[in-house]
C-alpha cells in the first residue's frame, strides 16, 4: 500500500495498491466524497501511466491542482 499526502487541496491522504503496472486499490481520506469515490471507482483496474495522461494537469475552483492531479503526481512518483 502507497501513501501520499497532497497538497493544496481538500483531501488529507490518498491510499492506493498497484500490481502488475495497474492500480488495484484507491481510497482518498476527506474531500468531495462522491466525487473521489467515483474517480476510485473508474481508475481501479486501469493502467498507471493511462491515469496519469488523464488526470494530470485538472484544476479544480482556480487552484493550480485538484485531487485527481494530486492523485497523477502520486502514481509518477512511484513509477
């Protein structure tokens, strides 16, 4: 199990386990709950390097980043 905490926005931890170059568990510890669910739900199974080209760079309310971004710089940080 990976742990990173982000920065700069509502989400205190991001939890994840990836096998085989794919990510197998996600869970975001605070934040918009339905949103972060459903963002675990769509990439558990998917490639790393495919959420990463998806998520990177989204903004979230005219912050610099957002958690699906903070959630990219996390999987390249173990990459």
């Amino acid at each position: 199990m990976h742990t990173f905490f982000p920065r700069g926005v509502c989400s205190e931890k991001i939890e994840f386990e990836i096998e085989k170059n794919t990510i197998r568990k996600l869970k975001f510890t605070h934040g918009c709950d339905g949103n972060l669910k459903g963002i675990s739900s769509l990439v558990e199974g998917m490639p790393i390097n495919k959420v990463i080209t998806c998520l990177k760079g989204i903004r979230c309310s005219g912050k610099p980043t957002s958690c699906p971004d903070q959630l990219a710089k996390a999987l390249e940080k173990v990459k």
